[in-house]
C-alpha cells in the first residue's frame, strides 16, 4: 500500500476510535467528572455553610458567656450585700449584748455599791455604840454625848 491509503486507513481508524471514545468512553469520563464537580460544589457549600454556623455558634458562645458572666457578677453583689447585711446584723447585736451586758455589770455594781454602804453603815452603827460605851465608861456628860449622838445618826 502506498502512502495514501496508510494514511487515509489510518485516518478512517482513528475517526472510528474517536467517534468510540466519543460514545461510550467520554460520557462516563464526563459524567465522572460533573460528580467530582458537583461533590467538590457540595464540599465548599457544606464547608461555607459550617463556617456560618460556626460563626453563628461563636455568636451564641458570646452572648451565652455575656449572659453568664453578668449573672456571676449580679450573684457576686447579691452575695455580697447578703455578707454586709449579716455583719451589720451581727454587729448591732453584738452592740445590743454589749449594752445588755454594760447594763447589767452597771446593776450589779449598783446593788454591790448599796451592799457596800449598807455594811459600812452596819459597821459604823457597830463602832459607834462601841465608841459610846468607850465614852461612857469614862465619862457620864449627857449634853455631850447626845451633840455627838444626834450628829453621828444625821450622818449616817
């Protein structure tokens, strides 16, 4: 064979082999090809949609923290005044017991006074009657004796 007919043979074979691989191998490549497209479509859709839920969840996060944080910090000043409330009630009945306890120590050291100066009184009566049998043992003057007498009962 010449030249020509080679080439026009060859030209008829690769005609038939494309319009093969046009048929029944390229459509299935293509078909391939549109899925892998379509799946990495899908993927970048999927992951831009993540990212907006992710950044919506970031968003939540924030305020859910902002939320807890302001809660935390109101229940940290209601714990707070509660302490201060307890320390004022606290010392005003420490005052009130303290002035309870004051009161009493004053009463009794009033009625320990009084005891005190009743017994004085005792004493002194006990004394002056010893005095006066002293005096009378020694000497007998009524006018003398009822001065000291009259004087020592004005100041008991």
């Amino acid at each position: 064979m010449s030249i020509t007919g080679t080439l026009i043979v060859q030209m008829i074979v690769f005609l038939i082999l494309v319009g093969f691989t046009m048929k029944y191998v390229w459509p299935p490549i293509a078909k391939a090809l549109d899925e892998r497209a379509q799946k990495i479509a899908d993927g970048l859709a999927a992951a831009d949609k993540a990212k907006a839920a992710l950044s919506e969840a970031d968003k939540r996060v924030e305020v859910e923290l902002g939320k807890a944080r302001n809660e935390s910090a109101q229940r940290l000043a209601d714990a707070e005044r509660r302490a201060q409330a307890i320390v004022e009630e606290a010392k005003a009945r420490a005052t009130e017991e303290g002035s309870k306890i004051v009161a009493a120590a004053r009463a009794e050291a009033e009625q320990q006074a009084v005891k005190a100066r009743e017994a004085l009184r005792e004493q002194v009566a006990v004394l002056a009657v010893k005095g006066a049998e002293q005096i009378l043992r020694k000497e007998v003057n009524p006018a003398v004796h009822a001065d000291l007498l009259a004087r020592l009962q004005t100041e008991l």
